[in-house]
C-alpha cells in the first residue's frame, strides 16, 4: 500500500533537504540522547555524592550539532480522552502518550531499568539511610517563566501524595520533618527504611505551588496543571485533539518539533486509514493485526521492543463470603482460558500471566512459567468449587469499565464460568466509577483493572495498582497480614539480592496461600511510526519527544 503521493512528495523534498545539510553541515546530523539515557544510574544507594552526579557536559545538549526537523508538526493518535491531566491518571497504557508531554519528574528510568537524575540531578542517603538530601537541577522554568525552587518541589510532593492513586507511594516520607535547605537543596526525611524509594517519584509529577494554591480547584488545575516540560499544552477539544507547542526554554533545550497534535481516534480501522494517507504520523496500542497491517503500508515503519509492564487481572472482594475462601478463587483461576482471553478480548497483542509479578519485573520467578497450578482446567475449578462447598455453583458480579478490549474479556469470563457453574453478572461503569467503587466500598464483587508498573522494582505496584484488593486483605477471614508482612520486608529490604529473593518467596506464598487476584495478561505494545521520523525515544516507560524530527 502506498500513502498518498502528495504525502510521498513532501517527504522525498524533505529527505532531499536533508541530504543537503549532511553535505553541507555533516556534524548537523548527529543526535543527542534522551536525559534518561545520558546518565548512569547509581550503582549503590549509599554511594558517595561524586558518584550520584551526571557530569554536566553530558547532560547539556550542543545546539550546533543538533539536526533540525523537516515539519513542523507531528500528530499522534491515541484512543482516549484523558479526562484531566493530572500524573497518575496519564500514568497508564491509554494515556501514556500524553506523560511526558505534560510532566518532568525528579527521576526517570533507561532502558536497562535503573533510575537516573532528572529534575534532580543528585542525592545522598543519610547514613542510617532514614533520610535523603536532593540537589535539584538549577534554572528550570516553568511554563509562565516562573524558575523552579525546592519549595515547589516539596509542594508538588505534598499535593502528589493528597490527590493522587499513586500518593500512597509516599507514605515513607515524614512531611513534618523534611525541609527545603535552599532553593535547590531538598531534604527528605524517611520514617521507614525503603529500598525502593526513586520508585515513588516516577508517577508524581513536579508542579508550580504558586499556580496549584491559586486555582479554584485542584480539578481545575489538572485541566492544563503549570509544570516544566518539554511541551506546553496549546488547546484542548474534549474527544477530538489536544495540541501542545514547544517550550524553547526547557532545560534540556527546545524540542526539535515545534507542535504536537494528540488525535483521539477510537476507531482503529480509522486510524490506520489516516496513517495510510499521511493524516496521522503514529500510531500506539494496535492489536497485532493491525500493527502487521501498518507494516504493510509503504512509508511506515513498526515499533515492538517497548517494555511489557502493562498488566489485566481479575480482582476479588475478599469480604465476599465466596471470595474469601481459597479454594473459590483457585478454582476461578482455573475456569480462565487466559490464551483465549489473550486472542479474543486483546487480539492477540498479550500473553497470558503465570505471577503476580510481570515477567519483566524485578525478582520474578521464571520456574511459574512451567510449574504454574492455575492453568485452564475447568473440571479441576468444578472439583475445587464443591470443596469449597459451591458443588451446585454460585453467583457473582464483576465490575468492568469502558475500555473496549476489558468488556470483550468480561463477555468470555461469562462464557468460562458459565462452564464451571458460575453465573456472572457483568456492571459496566466508566472508569473512575469502577475505581470507586472499589476502593470505597464492598459492592462488588469481582473486578477487571489493568495495572500499569512504572517501576521495575514492583512493590510499590502491589501496593498501589494492586491496592485495591490490598485494602481489603486484612478481611477476617483471609491471611491478609501476611501479604502486607511481605511488601513491608521488601520496601525495607536495602540489599538488592536479598530482596529478590524476597519477592521469590512472595511468588510463592501468593500462589500457594492467597491468590488475592488472579495473574491475568500481560500487554505488548505495537506502535507504528512515519518512516521519516527520527530519534523517537522510550528509554523506560514513557514515549520522549524531546529529540525527535522528521528527516
């Protein structure tokens, strides 16, 4: 398939142009990496501050050698509305194209997974490692121009933790007893050990405190929230676009590209149609049929190496009478053909979960891959229901959102438990509904979320993404303190090696002894881009704008 000429001519005028800068300016074609991937993560914690701090000339991008865009414009397509723009609610697998159009954060990952400085360029543990002392990055404008202090960064940590899922995270930090010691010097103070705490900074975004106190609602604020990325939002038509414009005076340097345009396109035959024609540039989330459509079309590149650390499951009210007892949710567990699940419901783009840790994620247990108990065995679910005192079936309800691929899971979860004895009753709610309800009530029964793990180290996922049915496991009748026990023991755990152990031993008492939710896919994600865009980065788990252009 061929995009339309008019689409082919202007980029083979754009590749002839850039023929002529090499000729002319050959050094003008090199790139710059993202920030991410300019500095080595810290090899230890506790290492000495000479140790933690990115040498400046690695952080500061040559302006002569940096190559410059074709056009002007790069239109993404997404298949959602964001709703507001606050850090955790675009921290996910719908919305992750806007992250880091919206927000810089103190810390970031590289692709091998550590966390590396951004808007904090250095740190020290205090000795007893209760405390940490951040150096923040000098000079960094917000949007209206205004510079970034520690004041606003300890803001942005406060509100983070008041108004956001993932302020949870947090919840180490001593508020009272930290302090701002200069205008770039941040104190923290710990009031446990956690070995994992850069983890809690990668989905709290950094804010303007001036302009949050001066909205009228923190709601308000999220609508276009003051912050000191790389792209300023421009206009938003609710359901249709959000344009964002480049901010020239970004720390890291204006952004190569001036405009941005996020369409919302929900329609995936649509979508492909304009990528076709040269009316979009990229494409994310596409099924594998799809992607291997997009492929197909000349002028169009495929992307498939992005980190799978987007997880569905299937969650239990463990103050249901049913749920509570174990062998009800291990047979729920093997009424799932997740393979099925896997091809029906999200056309082939994931592959069905054996932990409840991803496969990607720090300490898994390649050995569930083979010794899983809980594969597709409906008889086996009927035997483990009559166990239970269910031989003649039971009755429950899951709650699903709006999401399309999560709806189609829930129709076949009726089919398969239909098989076993269980009737379903399928409630559809938009998400933040099904988000409240169950996190603030016990009127459900069962529920589908997905779970997006932006830290390869994984407890602060099973502790909040997960936490909805943590909040729930101190139920009388479950083992809930042993769950809670385990995630204490790895966030306290300092030493890398004994903590991946830790989570082995989690592994293994999750599977035996709780099965709180059930493991249930985890995504792959196929993206498709214009062949002559250059230098678009996913260093951890956010899409970088920062260097990219059109050859």
């Amino acid at each position: 398939k061929k995009r339309k000429d008019e689409n082919n001519m202007k980029k083979f005028l754009a590749v002839l142009l850039c023929l002529v800068m090499t000729v002319a300016a050959f050094s003008g074609c090199t790139s710059t990496n993202d920030p991410a991937d300019q500095t080595a993560a810290p090899a230890d914690q506790t290492a000495a501050p000479a140790d933690q701090t990115a040498a400046p000339a690695d952080q500061t991008p040559a302006p002569d050698a940096e190559p410059v865009s074709s056009q002007d414009t790069l239109v993404i397509v997404t298949n959602g509305d964001p709703g507001r723009l606050r850090s955790d609610t675009i921290n996910n697998l719908a919305n992750m194209t806007y992250n880091r159009l919206i927000y810089d954060y103190l810390f970031t990952r590289n692709s091998k997974g550590e966390y590396v400085p951004c808007l904090c360029e250095e740190y020290q543990l205090d000795a007893d490692n209760l405390g940490v002392t951040l150096k923040l990055r000098e000079g960094v404008k917000f949007h209206d121009g205004n510079v970034m202090t520690a004041d606003d960064v300890l803001a942005s940590l406060v509100y983070g933790k008041q108004d956001t899922s993932s302020g949870s995270q947090l919840d180490f930090i001593d508020f009272d007893n930290s302090k701002v010691v200069d205008a770039n010097t941040l104190y923290l103070k710990f009031n446990r050990l956690n070995g994992v705490w850069q983890s809690a900074f990668l989905a709290i975004g950094i804010i303007e405190k001036s302009a949050y106190e001066a909205a009228a609602s923190a709601d308000e604020f999220y609508l276009d929230p003051m912050t000191t990325s790389a792209y300023v939002l421009d206009s938003w038509v609710s359901g249709d676009n959000l344009t964002f414009k480049a901010f020239p005076d970004h720390w890291y340097g204006a952004p190569k590209i001036e405009t941005i345009v996020v369409r919302i396109i929900s329609e995936s035959s649509v979508a492909l149609m304009e990528l076709q024609t040269g009316g979009v540039d990229v494409l994310f989330n596409l099924s594998l049929e799809n992607y291997n459509s997009a492929c197909g079309i000349e002028g169009v590149v495929g992307y498939d190496k992005q980190p799978s650390t987007v997880s569905v499951f299937l969650g239990c009210n463990l103050k249901n009478e049913a749920l509570s007892k174990l062998e009800v949710r291990q047979a729920i567990a093997c009424a799932i053909d997740w393979d099925a699940i896997c091809s029906g419901a999200f056309d082939n783009a994931a592959v069905s979960c054996c932990s409840p840790l991803g496969e990607n994620a720090f300490g898994y247990d390649a050995k569930w891959e083979t010794e899983y108990p809980y594969t597709y065995n409906p008889e086996k679910a009927k035997e483990l229901l009559a166990q239970a005192g269910y031989a003649n079936g039971l009755s429950l309800r899951v709650l699903v959102d709006e999401t399309p691929s999560r709806q189609l899971m829930a129709e076949q979860l009726y089919n398969m438990f239909a098989e076993v004895g269980i009737t379903l009753e399928i409630q559809k709610y938009d998400l933040a509904t099904t988000n409240d309800i169950v996190a603030n009530s016990d009127d459900y029964d069962l529920y589908i979320r997905g779970a997006y793990n932006n830290s390869g180290d994984i407890v602060t996922f099973l502790a909040t993404s997960m936490g909805f049915t943590a909040i729930n496991v101190e139920a009388d009748t479950v083992k809930g303190p042993e769950y809670t026990d385990y995630l204490d023991r790895i966030s306290k755990e300092m030493d890398t090696a004994a903590r991946a152990q830790l989570y082995k031993d989690f592994q293994q008492a999750f599977i035996d002894d709780m099965m709180y939710w059930i493991p249930g896919v985890q995504m792959t994600i196929y993206a498709a881009f214009d062949s002559n865009l250059a230098d678009v980065e996913m260093p951890g788990e956010y899409w970088v704008w920062n260097n990219a252009y059109f050859k």
